[in-house]
C-alpha cells in the first residue's frame, strides 16, 4: 500500500476532514505542514502545481494527487475501507452519501468561507456569507430532524459515513463566525453521537455538547 501525504493546515476546516476521516479510518499518514496564514504557501508555484485552485488539503497518495476535501474523503473511503461503509459500493445509499458530499463542497462552503473571513481575515462579503452559512446549516437541520422521525441517526444511510465527516465541521466550528447552535437542536444531537465515534479528533472551537 502506498504511504500517504497529507499537505496540511491546522486551522483549516477542510484540512480538518480528512484528519478525521484518516484516524476514523485507522489508517497511517505523514504530514506536510503548510504555513497557509499568514504565509499563503498554498498559492505559491510549487502548491498550484498540485491544485490549480490553490486551497487545502492536499493527499499524495503515492503517484496518485488528490485535492478538495471531498474528493479525499471519497478517495480514502473507496481505496482504503474494504467493507465499504463509509461510502457504499453502489445503489442508493452511494447516491445518498455523493449528495451531501456534493452540498458539502458546494452550498455548505459559504460556512466555510465565513469563518476563514471571521478568523483570518480572508475576503468576502460577510453579510452574504453569513446568510448562505445559515441557510445550509438550516437544511441539515431540517433533514436531521426529519431524519430523527424516521428512526435514523446518520445523514445518508444507517450509519456513519463521509458524508457526515464531510458535514461535521461547518455546523461545529461556526460559533467562530457568530452563530448559535441552540437554533439548530438536531444538529447538535448529530454532533453529539458524531463525537462519539472511534478515532474521533477535535481542534480548537469545537464545542463539547455536554
């Protein structure tokens, strides 16, 4: 099996994914720190030539180089889970599972985007950026309250899976930018069983959810 490189930034909520998902996992890794603020090196030639968008994380997975959160964590999950539980082979909990890796890296990234202008100053509009973060945040809200009715504990199939790695960080981390999880209570019980699971990690701003 081939060792696998994770470029990595602390702070960084995407990086913080696939953290997550690589101790979940089990699986061994080395870390290349990435001095991303104040430094920028992720935008420097040597990083753009690995992601031309120039964000994090990064994996190097022997010849193989993967960027954006999501497309690690299904990467980790189809090469390195031989049970197929974190993303099922195929049918509809597959479906399931891309769905919400695709509103991760897709309507949810205005919390992501959000924070890093509350913490790091980066650019946005922060009024537009509030407003997209609590509109996502309420549809998970919503779809795991409906979840709750039906007897189901996990965003897309019976159990955990990268979907919820993927989703886990925007609605933990955005006290940084302002809001109040009281206002999303089945959120909060998702987190609080999200904790829970073996090779959980946290980082700074994670609430406990006593």
């Amino acid at each position: 099996m081939s060792v696998l490189t994770l470029y990595n930034y602390d702070l960084d909520e995407n990086c913080y994914k696939v953290r997550v998902a690589l101790s979940m996992l089990g699986l061994e890794y080395r870390t290349a720190v990435v001095n991303a603020f104040p430094g920028k090196e992720h935008l420097t030639p040597r990083f753009l030539a690995m992601n031309p968008a120039g964000s994090l994380p990064i994996l190097e997975d022997g010849d193989l180089t993967v960027f954006g959160a999501e497309a690690i964590l299904a990467h980790l999950a189809a090469s390195r889970d031989e049970a197929r539980t974190w993303l099922p082979a195929g049918g509809a909990d597959f479906a399931r599972v891309m769905q919400w890796l695709t509103f991760s890296a897709g309507e949810l990234s205005a919390a992501v985007a959000a924070r890093a202008h509350a913490l790091l100053d980066a650019p946005g509009d922060e009024a537009a950026l509030r407003a997209g973060a609590r509109k996502a945040l309420r549809v998970m809200d919503d779809h795991m309250t409906a979840r709750g009715f039906a007897g189901a504990d996990w965003f897309a199939t019976s159990g955990p899976t990268v979907a919820d790695i993927a989703l886990f960080p925007a609605f933990v981390l955005s006290r940084d930018f302002g809001v109040d999880h009281d206002e999303y209570p089945a959120l909060r019980r998702w987190a609080r069983r999200f904790r829970a699971l073996p090779g959980f990690l946290t980082m700074p701003g994670i609430p406990d959810y006593h």
